[in-house]
C-alpha cells in the first residue's frame, strides 16, 4: 500500500466515522466531517497534507500524489 491509499482511506474511515458519530450521538459531529471535507480540498489545490507527512515518517512508500 503506498502513501496516495494510506491517506484516502484516512480520510475516508473519518468521514465514515464522523457519519456514524452524528447518528448515534450528535449532529455537532457534521463539523468533522466538514473539516475532513475542507482538507481534501486543500490537498487538492496545494499537494500538501499533514496526514502524508505523518504516514511518511513512518515509513510508508510514496505514491504519485503525496511525495
């Protein structure tokens, strides 16, 4: 598994999550979900993620997108 699915599947486990937060607990958890959301969005336009340079750290392969 290289960096690029690392950080999709991140992303995607939070969405998830959060979904499953505002079900069970409070619609606050939307907010989440929101900035998960806007990070995309970021990642997007800049090519930088936080995410990455931690899975980096750790010794996950780069991919095409996060380097």
């Amino acid at each position: 598994m290289n960096l690029d699915r690392v950080v999709f599947a991140l992303a995607g486990g939070m969405i998830l999550t959060s979904v499953a937060l505002v079900h069970w607990l409070s619609p606050w958890w939307w907010l989440l979900t929101a900035l998960v959301g806007l990070n995309m969005l970021q990642a997007s336009v800049t090519g930088f993620c936080p995410a990455a340079l931690v899975f980096k750290r750790l010794g996950i392969p780069a991919g095409r997108l996060f380097r």
